[in-house]
C-alpha cells in the first residue's frame, strides 16, 4: 500500500492530488518542482525501524513503505538491486584530515554505478504504474545510463539524450543497455531542453532531473541508508535510527541534494531520527551557480556559463537549485567550491587512503570536505559522511590524469630495479 497524497509545490505551496498529470507547478513554468506529499501518521503506523530491522533486503525497496510508489515485482532484476551500497568507515580518510570519524557511502555500487540508480528505480515503476509507452531523458550521462539500465530490466522502452561529450563510458552504457541514443550537438541545458520539448510532442513520459517529482523520491533513500546503516553499525539504542552530524555532496542541478533533504525530513517527521545532519553542499568553481546564490543569500539562481573536468555536475542552470540552496539553509550547512585539480586530488587521496575509485564528481565531495576543514567548517569530532555519487569506472581518462602514468619497462629484473630504484 501506498501513503502518496499528491505533490506540493515547493515556490508557492500549491497542492494537487496524486493523479495530477503535470510534473511542475502550472503557475512558474519548469521551475516549480513538486515535492511529494507522504501520509506520515499512516507509514508510521504500518513501519518503524524496528520492524525494518527485520527486513532480508538490504536494497532501496526495503523502504518501500516510504516512497510513493507500490511494489514493482520484477524479482530478480537489476531494478531490485539498487541501494544497499556500502557505508565504510574511513579511518584514514579522517586521519589525514585530523577527523575523528569519518564515513564513505560507495554510491558507485549501483548497478549502473551511480546514485541515479535510484531516481530511475522508482521513476521506472512509476512509469509502469501509469502504463506509459516510453520513458525519456536528458542527462550528463549517469542519469541516462540509470535510465537506460533500469527501463532495460524490465523491458519499457527508453530514450536518452546526452550532450555529445559524455564521457565515452556513459555513452557505452546507454547503447549497451539498448535505450534509444540521442546525442546532442550542444550542452546538458540544451539537451534538457530539447527532451521535455520531446516528451510534450511525443506524448513520453519524462524523467528528467527535479523536473519528475519522483526523481527526488529515489534519492532519498540513499539519506534512509546512511542513518539505518550507520544506526546498525553504531548500536543506536532503541527504536531510532542514527543521523550523522553531516553529509558531503556533490550538487550539479541539486536534485541529490534535495533528495537527500527530503529523505531527513521524512525521517524527522516520523521521528526516526533526533537531529537534522548538516547538508554540506559542493560545486565546481566552475559550475557554482547553487553556491553563488546560497553565498548571496537569495534563491534566485542566476545561470552560469559551466566548466569544469566533473562532466556530471557541469550544469549552466541547475533544474533544482531553489531546493539545493533550502537544503542546505534549512540544515545550517554550507556550500563549498573546488577547482578541478582539488577534484582530481580527491580522486586520488578516495582511491589510496579509502581503496573507492570514484568519477570526479563524486570525488568532488571529499574534496569539498578537505575545504571544509581548510575553512573550520567541520569539527574534529563529529560524525561525518561523504558520499560518493558515481563510479570512477565511468571517466577513466580523468582517473588517469588524477593518477599520473604508469611505468613502462622491458621485461627484464633489471629493468624492475631500475625502475622501483
Ligand atoms: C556522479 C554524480 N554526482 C553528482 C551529480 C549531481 O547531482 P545533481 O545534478 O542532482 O546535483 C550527478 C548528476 O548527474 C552525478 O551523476
Ligand atoms: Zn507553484
């Protein structure tokens, strides 16, 4: 059973039923994302973390009570896989940085590699739920390729449209997952664009980024994930689970870190959790129009010209940026900004001292912690997590720029001394 109410929109509060067929706000154009209205004395009665403890699925459809969509079936598929990623504990990590306890969520775990496993999980199932024919998006990659494996594991029909320089990696994910291709000769915006122009002629369902309310629906449950993980590894006393005291992400369009917000919210309202984690946001210095507006102290977001190495947060005008900045006023976080050679640094430092090879944008938010202790905004003995969004498996020319080149020698142990001399 499910506890979806309908949508409200997070500009002006308007409320619309579940079966309202738009997916923004009708009063501002595309920029009136919806957030999705949850029955919360009705899921509380029905689930609690005590009866979840008992639960054998460790993947997002553990928290199925909790999202506004029913039981997709599909056992056995990829769709079912998704979540239940890693949280390590990264002594290291925090070494370096003089932190005391410092945690790794691996979203690059996902079947797809990447925390867009998520949205596209339920977006899928919810595509199913209405019957539609073809689901559609547009993506720096990893939404496209989460996309394309998840309509593939069930069968839906999916189009993708992708800037023409996605990474090669992502780009061979979406035709080997046989979605339908389209890459397009412009940027991330233009591609936006031209696929909800798509979508309105073609009659699709949309998926993209903020635009679909249930994007953020899936992304929340990595935020259920963090506290149920780390309440089971700390021993959280009683029927609670455990909130750290804040959380590194990298923000593009800022819709992980709207989902992130949403999922604390939904857990503070049932109680489930004592304290709000700080929302610790992260941009590329050259995609920092989320920062900008946070720094300025308004929700105006005003378009940038992006550029930086971390393709997937490379983004003129984030399609959820009124949410990331909220998420993060409304948590007393922070935003922070790092070049692209902090990012490559990151890349490094995650692969050495933690042993996770992430893309660059998910190396971003452990660069965005290095900052943070640079700038005093973190203390040395609190809970910290650092979420890695994506799989390094996905930029390997980056990878290999962060890493530098290997040694090349003649097969012989003179040449091996030589070389390790
Ligand atoms: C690996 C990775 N990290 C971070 C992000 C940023 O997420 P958002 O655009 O929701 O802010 C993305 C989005 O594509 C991503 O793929
Ligand atoms: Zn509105």
């Amino acid at each position: 059973m499910t506890h979806f109410l309908g949508y409200r929109c997070s500009l002006c509060a308007a409320e619309y039923g579940p079966d309202f067929d738009g997916y923004v706000c009708p009063r501002h154009g595309d920029s009136g994302n919806l957030d999705v209205v949850l029955d919360y004395a009705a899921i509380g009665r029905s689930v609690s973390p005590s009866s979840l403890a008992d639960s054998a699925d460790l993947s997002l459809w553990r928290y199925l009570p909790l999202l506004p969509v029913g039981d997709p079936g599909c056992q056995g598929t990829p769709l079912r896989a998704v979540g239940g990623t890693p949280l390590y504990r990264a002594e290291r990590l925090g070494q370096g940085l003089g932190l005391g306890d410092v945690w790794l969520k691996d979203d690059g775990r996902n079947p797809t590699a990447s925390l867009k496993d998520r949205a596209s999980a339920v977006v899928v199932t919810r595509a199913r739920e209405l019957g539609a024919q073809v689901v559609v998006t547009a993506s720096t990659g990893n939404a496209g390729a989460a996309l394309a494996g998840m309509a593939g594991a069930v069968a839906q029909p999916a189009v993708i449209f992708a800037p023409e320089t996605a990474p090669p990696a992502k780009v061979a994910q979406l035709l080997i997952f046989g979605a339908r291709v389209l890459l397009v000769r412009g940027n991330y915006d233009q591609a936006f664009d031209l696929s909800v122009a798509a979508a309105r002629e073609f009659g699709w369902y949309c998926r993209n980024t903020g635009y679909n309310a249930f994007t953020v629906e899936g992304k929340k449950t990595a935020a259920y994930e963090i506290c149920d993980q780390l309440a089971r590894a700390v021993g959280a006393p009683g029927n609670r689970w455990a909130a750290p005291g804040c959380i590194f992400v990298s923000v593009g369009d800022g819709n992980i870190i709207s989902g992130l917000h949403k999922g604390l919210k939904d857990l503070t309202a049932l109680g489930w959790i004592d304290r709000m984690p700080r929302l610790m946001a992260v941009q590329a210095e050259g995609s920092a129009a989320c920062a900008q507006a946070w720094a300025a102290g308004t929700e105006t977001i005003t378009p940038v010209a992006a550029n930086t190495l971390a393709d997937s947060i490379s983004v003129d005008l984030p399609r959820d940026g009124v949410r990331a900045v909220r998420a993060v006023r409304e948590t007393a976080g922070a935003f922070v900004t790092v070049s692209d050679d902090e990012i490559l640094g990151a890349i490094s430092t995650l692969g050495r001292e933690a042993a996770v090879f992430a893309e660059p944008a998910g190396a971003a938010a452990h660069a965005g912690l290095v900052r943070a202790v640079r700038q005093g905004l973190v203390r040395a003995d609190e809970t910290i997590v650092v979420l890695n969004t994506g799989s390094g498996l996905k930029d390997v020319k980056s990878a290999m720029r962060a890493a530098g080149p290997p040694a090349r020698i003649e097969p012989t142990l003179e040449a091996v001394n030589a070389a390790l001399a």
